[in-house]
C-alpha cells in the first residue's frame, strides 16, 4: 500500500556544489546521483515507455 505518495517512493534534488550538473533522484529510499543529461535521457526514455 503506497503511504505518502509520491513522497514516499520517488525525490529529485539538486546535488550538493561537489556534485557539478547533478541530480541526486531517491527511489524508494536508494540515492543516485545523475548528471543532468542522464537525468534528461532517462526522462526521455520513461516518457516513451509510459505512452507505449
């Protein structure tokens, strides 16, 4: 069951000044640091799976 969505499950931040161009994204509670065109790519990529 889902508690505080979508808090709970997905965050995007920008990274700390050591972390040039990055995206800290926390899912379900597990950190990744992107840079920001990954971050873009992998939007990129959701989008066209989520239409499909």
């Amino acid at each position: 069951m889902p508690q505080n969505w979508p808090d709970g499950h997905v965050a995007v931040e920008l990274a700390g000044a050591n972390e040039a161009e990055c995206l800290e994204i926390t899912i379900h509670g597990v950190r990744h640091y992107l840079h920001s065109t990954t971050a873009r790519e992998l939007s990129n990529m959701l989008l066209t799976r989520i239409e499909e």
